[in-house]
C-alpha cells in the first residue's frame, strides 16, 4: 500500500504538463477496475484515489462509493472518520504533526504552534502559495522518537520547535 | 441449552443466546438504547452493562454471548452507579429542552433517566452542536439531541439499504447523518421514516402538519374532510395506554368528528379503487404479452401504493420503472376524487375543500407534495398527519379517548371492504388484488380458505405464491391454464434482494407487491412508538379480524366504488381514471 501512498502521478502527465480532470478520472476507473467490489477495498482505494487526485474530490468518492455498492454517505463516514483523508485541495508538502500522547507530553503541542506561526495557517489548511498544508494525527507509531512530525512521507523525529523553520526551507 | 446463573437464578439459554436475550427469557430487565431485535449488536451506548463473575470489565449484555457456567449479575451496586454515570454522560452532551421536546413523555432516555433514578447530572460539559435539518417535506433532524446511538445507521443501512446516514466524523465530534454533514435532501433519502421510528429521542421526527390542520379546522370558510388510513386502527390505541393490536375504528371516527372535522372519511374507499384500476391494469399487461405478444409490455407489475418505494425505485431502479402500476396511491386517488367528485356533490370547489390524510407513513407527507398530485388543479392532499400527530391532537383537543363511544364513517367515501383494511400489512394488497382479479377471470371466489393466501402472510422478507386459472370465463380465455405468479417483499433491503434475483433471471413473477416498511404500513414509520415484530403482528392480526368481520370483503363489492364507476369515472382505466387515478415517475440523480 505504501506504493500507492507516494505521489506518483498527481503532479505532471507523461509529457510533463499537468493531467487535466478527466485524464485523472480515467486513471480512478483503470483503478476501480482492478479493485471493484473487493471486500476491504474501500479504504485502500481511497488511498489510491488520494494520491491521483492530491485529495478526494467529491466526484471521485460517488465513484468509489459506486463502484463499492456503498452509500456516499457511508463513504463520507469513512473519509471524515480518518484525519489521512482530505476532502480540500492539499499543497505540495503535507506536513503532519504527531498529538499522540508520548508525542504530546514531549512538546508535540508547541511544536505545531510554531508551525502555525510560521506557516500562517490553521490545522487543516493549506498556504496561499499551495507549498504546504498543515494536519495533526494522532500517533505515528514511532513514539520513542517524539515529538514526531511528518512532512510527506518523512518521519522527522525530536524536532524541537525552535528549528521547525529550517526543516520547512528543505522543502519547496 | 446453555446453563448460567442470572442475579442467582438458575437459567437455560438457547445456545447462541447473548445475555440479554437469556436475561430477558428469564423474566429479568436489562435497560437497553441502541440495540435493535434481529440486528448485529453495535455495542454503542454501553447501558447494558452487567456484571460477569471472573471478568474484569463490567460486559454489554446485548454482545456477550452466554457461556456454560456464567455467573452474571444485572443489578450490583456497581452496575448501577455505572449506569448511572453513562446515562449522565449522555444526558450532559444532550441538548434536550425535555418539555417543549416533541418526544416529552415518550422519549426512551428520558425514561431511562426515571428509572435509574437520575435527578442530576453531574458532569458538565460541552452540548452537541445543534443543526436543524428541515431539507425534505417528511422529516426534521435535530442533531443536537442525537445520542449517537446508532439505530437509525442500522435501519437506514441494514433494513432498508438506502444509506442515507451513516456516522461522519469521529470522537465526540461525530454526527450522525448524511454525508459531511450535509441535509437529507442532499443524498438519496426516501423519507419511509423507519430512522424516526427507531430513534429513542427527538433527533428524528416527521415533520409537524398538526399547525396547518388545527388552522383549516379553525377556518368557518373551510370544508375540511379527513380520510384514514387502515393501518391507523390497528395502533391508534398504542397512544392511549391499549395493548398492540387492538382495534379502535370507531372511538377514532368519534375523535375526529370531535375535532372538528367536517366528513369523516376511509381511504379503504380508494383503496378498493385500486385494486379495481391495479387488477384491471395487470389483466391489460397479461393480455399484451400472452395476446398480443407485445415485447414491450413490462411484467412483473408491482404495486405503486407505497412511496418510499416509488423514490427508492426511481434511485434506485429506474431499470423498473416502467414495472411500476401507473395507480396512484390510495392517499392520492382519495385526494383527486375528493376535490372533484365529492366537492361538485357537496357544491364547492377545489379550492374550497382541505384534504387531510391520517397516515402511518412519513414519506406520504413528501407523496403528497409531488408535482404529480394535483389532479383537482390543486394540491389533492393539503396534509398528512402520522398516527402520533393525530394521537397528539385529540390529547390536545381534551378528548378522552378511552371513554368515546363507537362512531361510523361518513358515506359515501366512508364504505370500506375487508379486502381494503388487508393494504395495512405486508401481503395484503396482493391478496386484495387476487380476490377480485380471480373473481373478475373466473367468476368465481378466489379458492382459498377463508379467503386468505396464507403463503403470503406473515414477517417472512420475501414471499410467493403461485395461482392458477382453470375454466376461466369466455372474456378471459387467453388466461385458461395460465399460473400466475406473485412475490410479496417488504422492507427496501428485502425489494431490493427481489429486483435482483428477478434482474439476474432467478425468479420471474406477474405480479410484485412492494411495502417500504417492515411488516407493511402497520410498521410504518408514522406509527406509535416502539414497533417490534411482536407489536407487528398483532398489529397483523388486529387487520385480519378487521377483515374478517366485514360482510363485504372483496374490492368490487364496495358500494361507493360501483356508484363512482356507475356516476362519474365510467369503467376502470376509463378516460376520467386516467386523468385523476393514474401517474407516471421519472428516474431521479
């Protein structure tokens, strides 16, 4: 699944320009496809469609939902369920911050604080200049490192709030 | 048999039995809020809790399965002080105003609450935001008394599969409901109510035509006539203390004369009439396809009485549109025929005449406002009460129900057949129509004891039944040796099993009767509260004793339907019927 995760397809079409709506459409149905009614294929294809589309379109998940002989609604329920799942348009880094207790109690707090700051914008959010959006999760699995955060698939671990301005310059 | 023991009772449980089901076969009370008969247990409201010797966690009853040698106790000091404090944290986050609730008296929290002796709460905390959902024409949604419980999900999804809510969001910031939050009229709702039936509080409810009837009623320059469904005697009661089951025709025609109401009319009438134009409709259908050979002649036919059905078909299969009967309801025919037939009678004009509907149904508040049903040229039905708001009226109005001597109807549109008051419960109308089609074919009484089609009856999801013609009259020889073959289903999640089967060529029928609520109309989601199957079928066999103590019990028997033909709309499927009888759906999305 991890594959799926990595955005190998939403930034540039094969000749280098960005794929136009439909094109990406037409990748979610070669996806759907594949998976079509698959007991458990809901989420992983959320996942997929996520990383076609930067986020979930509304369009995409009626498709889903569709093609899963699911409600939207139940489909709805379940990407409002996983905070992984956003329903807006993300920027180009997705930066995530662990409040899982061990997290927490280290400074995970203060550390989203100054992101906050730094980048402007609220949790679920993205910058004026779409380079970064801004999540909490909870819990990352890599407690014994905290506070952890994750800017795309980067595990950034005892970061201290201080320096989260540094870390941010390595992305552009 | 499993043995246990049950606040030291010694008790066999079936085996698969969980703790509730064996406490509650021994006679012991377990509170319960989100669990539902027949549904896999969601665990959700943790009200259930008891204690189980040798674990460490106080159990929900309603998802433990009995064990050999369980030692359980239901009422331990710890038991209650845990309940307790779950029913205050309920209560902390419910935004409830009790006495200006519409569910005051007859809210399932606000009853748990009495009986575990709550008279404070001792949290506090954040309410659940409150947003008012009053997108569609049948239901009200108030998610700040939501307690999340999950029963509606469960209707929604399970029973009826139209999955309209489901949970959004997680923690306490979930809401039930459809997709992101959004209003019901945003996502495929068929307003059939069952989540406002099943819902322990007042986060559902149909939506209040009681203001609107009360106005017309106060109005001198209104003749304001009221027609009843048949499923409304079999629970009207339940709202006055009677058992499930038993009938009070006649204290409710007394009622509503007492209200105020100008005629007091049955929709057994039109009821009767559908089956007369449906009936006529199939032997059309039969003729084209045996006959005439029509490819394009759509059987099975079913039934169009029911309008969560009709919605849930034109989402959901618009593939079997064209299946449907063009029959108007029996609700809407009544409507038609009393803005124009009885209105000319009576000498006003359509205008001048209110319709008002008692009804068990929620969706039949939204059949009524459809484009389709203004026959007269205006709206054929102004309102349609649920069972609890007509319950509510005469409470309001200071009548003593139990204390009412018997009323009879009005005529003309007050007659009623047995063959009428059977459209209340699952199978009933297909009966209804097999009694006068096989007696119209034949010109004999449909063969069966006591005219019923046992095969037919009854809570089974989906039901057949298999008919056939012999020494048919000379009119109808194309039908001689012909089986006709019917299903019944009820419950959208059992229609829509059936249109698969009948899509994928497994089953072919003539005829389909589709009922969008459990049981039929008598579970319907206008009903009092709380509807089980065993209050369905005493609700069923309160409708059967209906019919079975009328003289006429056939459709075409119906006096006020010969003088309707005979005066004003000629022959059935004639020229005037299709103007005022008969519709036509679009596929909706």
């Amino acid at each position: 699944m991890a594959d799926s995760l990595t955005c190998e397809c939403a930034c540039k079409g094969a000749d280098g320009a960005a794929p136009s709506e439909a094109e990406l459409m037409k990748r979610l149905d070669e996806v759907l496809d594949e998976h079509r009614a698959q007991p458990g294929g809901l989420i992983p294809v959320l996942q997929i469609a996520q990383a076609i589309f930067g986020y979930l379109p509304e369009s995409a998940m009626r498709k889903i939902a569709e093609a899963f002989h699911k409600s939207f609604s139940e489909v709805a329920g379940v990407v409002s369920f996983y905070s992984f799942f956003s329903t807006v348009p993300r920027g180009r880094h997705l930066v995530r911050v662990c409040l899982g207790t061990a997290c927490y109690v280290r400074g995970g707090r203060e550390v989203l604080d100054a992101l906050k700051k730094r980048l402007g914008i609220d949790v679920g959010q993205t910058t004026a200049d779409r380079r970064f959006s801004l999540a909490v999760g909870r819990c990352f699995g890599a407690c014994g490192m905290g506070p952890v955060i994750m800017v795309d698939d980067t595990v950034h671990q005892r970061v201290k709030s201080a320096r989260v301005g540094e870390l941010l310059e390595e992305h552009s | 048999m499993i043995a246990c023991k049950i606040n030291g009772l010694s008790v066999e449980a079936q085996d698969g039995a969980t703790v509730l089901d064996a406490a509650r076969a021994a006679g012991v009370r377990i509170p319960t809020l989100c669990f539902l008969e027949h549904q896999l247990p969601t665990g959700a409201c943790r009200v259930c809790l008891v204690e189980v010797q040798g674990a460490k966690a106080l159990m929900p009853a309603c998802a433990t399965p009995v064990a050999a040698g369980m030692v359980v106790t239901t009422n331990s000091p710890r038991v209650r002080r845990t309940r307790r404090q779950i029913v205050e944290l309920l209560l902390s986050e419910h935004d409830g105003n009790c006495p200006t609730c519409a569910r005051n008296g007859d809210c399932e929290l606000q009853r748990l609450a009495e009986d575990l002796g709550i008279s404070r709460v001792t949290f506090e905390g954040t309410k659940t935001r409150a947003h008012s959902d009053t997108s569609t024409p049948a239901l009200v949604r108030d998610n700040g008394k939501c307690i999340k419980c999950r029963r509606c999900v469960t209707v929604c999804n399970t029973v009826q599969n139209v999955g309209a809510l489901f949970p959004q969001g997680r923690g306490f910031a979930t809401t039930i409901g459809p997709a992101f939050e959004r209003d019901l009229a945003d996502v495929v709702c068929v307003q059939c109510g069952q989540c406002a039936a099943v819902c322990p509080v007042g986060a559902i409810q149909e939506t209040n035509h009681m203001d609107g009837v009360w106005a017309a009623l106060e109005d001198p320059t209104r003749h304001v006539v009221v027609q009843t469904a048949p499923a409304i005697r079999a629970a009207l009661g339940e709202a006055f203390g009677y058992p499930a089951g038993t009938r009070v025709t006649g204290k409710m025609v007394t009622a509503l004369r007492q209200l105020g109401f100008d005629a007091v009319f049955d929709t057994d009438v039109t009821a009767d009439l559908t089956i007369m134009e449906e009936g006529h409709e199939l032997l059309k259908r039969l003729h084209s396809a045996l006959v005439d050979k029509d490819p394009k002649v759509a059987l099975p036919m079913f039934t169009s009485c029911s309008p969560g059905w009709i919605k849930f078909a034109e989402y959901y299969a618009p593939d079997f549109l064209p299946n449907l009967s063009t029959c108007k309801s029996p609700q809407q025919m009544f409507g038609a025929l009393a803005k124009t037939w009885y209105a000319q009678r009576i000498g006003k004009s359509a205008k001048e005449v209110t319709v008002v509907s008692v009804m068990p149904c929620t969706a039949k508040k939204f059949e009524a406002q459809r484009p389709e049903m203004t026959a007269s040229g205006v709206a054929d039905v102004d309102y349609v009460l649920t069972t609890r708001e007509l319950a509510k009226m005469i409470k309001a109005h200071g009548i003593e129900f139990r204390d009412l001597p018997d009323g009879k109807m009005d005529d003309p549109l007050g007659m009623s057949t047995g063959a009428a008051d059977i459209f209340a419960n699952t199978g009933g109308v297909m009966e209804a129509a097999l009694r006068t089609a096989y007696e119209l074919v034949t010109g004999r009484e449909l063969p069966v004891k006591n005219l019923h089609l046992t095969p037919l009856a009854g809570l089974t999801g989906i039901k057949e039944a298999a008919l056939k013609i012999e020494q048919a009259l000379p009119a109808w020889s194309f039908l001689e040796g012909v089986t006709v073959k019917v299903a019944v289903a009820h419950g959208l999640g059992n229609a829509r099993q059936l249109l698969d089967r009948i899509r994928r060529g497994e089953a072919s029928y003539h005829f389909v009767e589709v009922m969008t609520c459990p049981g039929g109309c008598i579970g319907g989601g206008g009903q009092p509260r709380f509807t089980d199957d065993a209050v369905r079928l005493k609700r069923i066999q309160a409708i059967y004793a209906e019919d079975e103590g009328k003289t006429l019990r056939k459709s075409h028997e119906n006096p006020a339907v010969q003088q309707l033909y005979r005066e004003f709309l000629g022959a059935p499927l004639g020229h005037k019927s299709h103007e005022l009888l008969h519709t036509h759906y679009k596929p909706s999305l």
